[in-house]
C-alpha cells in the first residue's frame, strides 16, 4: 500500500505491547491491523438497531407461529366435523338401502 496520511495515536505501553503483539501473530503490519479494526468497527448505536430489528423479526415470527397453531387447531375441527358429516352421510344411505 502506497503511503498516504499519518494518523498518530497516544496508547499506553501495554496496548502497544497487546497491539504489536496481535498484528504479529495475524502476520499483519500493525497499521493494517489498525486499519482493519477501525473499518470493522460499529458503534453502540448500530448495535442497539441490529437488537430492535432483532426483536421485531422476532416478535413476527412468534405471531406468525401462532397463526399457524390457530390454523392447525381450525383445520383439525375442521376435519372432524367432515368427517362426522360423512360419517352421517354413509349412515343415511345405508338405512336408505
């Protein structure tokens, strides 16, 4: 990478320790280990958006699972009040005959 601006920033001689020593064993300058974690980075803020998206998504799902169970208990009293119908159908043509 071409050299470009310099940007200079205060740690303490532990973070450098902690910074040199992480960009060595990912076999990385440590600017482009800098470079990568601040591009990487996302702030509070998006985090509290991705969890209220989390949360709509799921409270969708979970309405859209009740609506399934809804359907299945409908569907289910459904089939047996065919099938009592049909049921009473056979029994009719049975006396009938």
């Amino acid at each position: 990478m071409a050299a470009g601006e310099r940007i200079v920033m205060q740690v303490t001689a532990q973070e450098k320790k902690a910074i040199a020593s992480k960009a060595k064993r990912l076999g990385m300058s440590i600017s482009e280990l800098m470079r990568q974690g601040a591009a990487s980075y996302r702030a509070a803020a998006d985090d509290e958006e991705l969890g209220s998206l989390a949360d709509a998504a799921r409270a969708a799902a979970e309405g859209a699972s009740a609506s399934i169970d809804e359907s299945l208990k409908f569907i289910e009293a459904s089939n047996k009040r065919i099938a009592a119908m049909e049921a009473a159908a056979k029994r009719a043509l049975r006396k009938a005959a």
